[in-house]
C-alpha cells in the first residue's frame, strides 16, 4: 500500500470516528424537562412524533462503542500501513497455530512418514490424518471428497493425467504440474477441428453418436497432430500429462461443444506447488490418502466383475 492511500485511510477512519462522536455530544439534549411532551411536527396516520431526547443509557452505548474502536485501532492493524502497538497479523497468528499443531503432531507425522504408502493403506488413524490436511489444503479444487469438478481432476476414478502410483502421486503434489493443450482451431480450421472430434468419439469407449463420413479425414489429422501427445491408440501419455481420450472420463467436459472448445482454443491448468506449503511429512499421508481413493476405485472395479 502507498503512503497516499494509508493517509487517505486513516483520514476516512478518523473523520468518520471524531464526526459520529461530535454528532452525538452536540445533538445531545440533557435538560429532558425543556423538550418534554414537545413535538417535531411530523404527523402519519394520526401519530405524533415527540421531541423526547435519547435514553441516557442507550447515548452512552454509542460513546463506549466509539471508545471502544479508538482502542481497537491503537492495539489492532486497521489505520492504513499502522499495524497497531501489539503488532498482531492474521499471517502471525496462522503461522503460530501452525506451529503449535506440528509440536504436537510432529511425532506422528515423523512414524508415518517412515512407512511406505502401501503400508499406510492399512492404517485407518493415518488415512483419517490425510484427509483432514487433504480436506484443509485441497478442498478448493478437488472438492472436500476429492471428486473434483469441471476442470479439476477426479482423485477417486483411477483416471490419472500424470500417473497413479504413489511416486507419481507425490510428485505431482510436490513440485505441482503445468499442462498445456494447444489450440488447435488456426492450423487445423473449423472444418479440421470438427472432424479430429468425431474421430476421438468413433474410438472412445462410450456409446456416442459420431459422423462417420468425418471420421477417416480425422483420423488423418490426428495422427499427424495429436497421436505425439494422446498416442495412436488414444491412450495418452503420463509423461507429458497427455489426457487418455479413449476412455470415458472428460477433465473439461464431454459434450461435443465443450471437446470442440477445449480443442479449438486449448486449455492451460496449473497445479501449485506444495512442497513449501505441506512439507514432507504432510505430503506423505496426503499422498497414502489420494491413493486410497483410487484403490478403493480399483476394489470397486473387481468386485463387479474386472469393469473400471
């Protein structure tokens, strides 16, 4: 913040304080005998409004609430670049409980980062630490349940853009992921675009409706412009974080106008970084837990025959 604005600031504040304070010990009346039974003049439906002055306890909770703000902002941050005489911040505080959470569970996390992910599988208390740091860090993304939404990447589906296994897990929390779907509609034109889609839809594993006669023009440009990334096969790369487009999972939508935005305009998606946020101990039951939710995806699926 500028000098100006915190001068301006603290001369909105101050003047807004010192005006409610003169309004109210000029507007007072302390001889209630004067005006008693006086009225203002105004008249509604047969109702006179008396000129009777404000209760005396009811004035006074009006000087002890502005009494009360002077002190807030001496003691508390709200006068511009004044951070008040106690020098209390919200990142302080945030910082402090944090410190006082890892004193006490720091002993914990140390035990389980220790064991390995698959051993962790097999501990309930472990999972359930997991899931709160999931539920507190995550949650704005990947939903509380880590079900995600458009956009933001489904943890329970055994469906993975960077990899599945508890490294890659842990990576793509770590160091955080970029990913880069180019747009597409100025090489390949409308036409091109449209035929790529009906293309993708004729392979993939859901029962879409498709145009056959766009289907052989788009194989043609797919293979000379997506198969680098997606595969001939349409499986995708985790490498590169290259999307499977043959199964039924769509990251940005599967209708064929949301399919033809992503790949006419492309789309850019960052997961930060949270190796200075977590640190490892953290990051370690947030990975056992993520990697529960998939595993319990992957039981799911052999239970009702071998069917993802």
């Amino acid at each position: 913040m500028s000098n100006f604005w915190s001068i301006y600031i603290i001369a909105i504040v101050v003047i807004n304080i010192a005006g409610c304070a003169a309004l109210l010990f000029f507007t007072r009346k302390k001889k209630e005998s004067s005006t008693q039974g006086k009225t203002t003049g105004h008249v509604y439906d047969g109702i006179e409004e008396y000129d009777n002055p404000l209760p005396r306890w009811w004035l006074w909770m009006f000087y002890i609430t502005i009494i009360f703000s002077v002190i807030y902002l001496v003691l508390y941050p709200g006068l511009g670049k004044f951070q008040g005489v106690l020098g209390w911040s919200q990142v302080n505080q945030y910082n402090e409980e944090v410190a006082k959470a890892d004193e006490q569970f720091m002993p914990m996390y140390e035990k389980y980062a220790a064991m390995s992910v698959e051993e962790l599988q097999n501990k309930p208390e472990a999972l359930d630490m997991g899931q709160s740091i999931f539920a507190n860090t995550c949650f704005g993304c990947h939903g509380a349940d880590g079900r995600g939404a458009l956009g933001f990447p489904d943890l329970t589906d055994n469906d993975w853009l960077y990899g599945g296994t508890p490294e890659q897990i842990k990576k793509s929390i770590v160091d955080g992921r970029r990913g880069l779907m180019p747009a597409w509609e100025a090489t390949l034109g409308e036409q091109g675009v449209s035929e790529v889609i009906h293309y993708v839809l004729s392979k993939n594993n859901a029962e879409r409706s498709f145009r056959e006669e766009l289907v052989e023009a788009g194989e043609t440009k797919y293979n000379q412009f997506c198969a680098a990334c997606h595969g001939k096969d349409l499986t995708g790369n985790v490498a590169l974080g290259a999307a499977n487009l043959a199964d039924t999972v769509w990251l940005h939508g599967g209708s064929i106008s949301m399919i033809k935005n992503t790949v006419a305009n492309g789309i850019q998606a960052n997961m930060p970084a949270h190796k200075d946020i977590l640190g490892e101990e953290k990051i370690h039951l947030v990975t056992a837990y993520v990697y529960s939710l998939s595993r319990d995806e992957q039981v799911q699926a052999l239970e009702d025959g071998g069917q993802k």
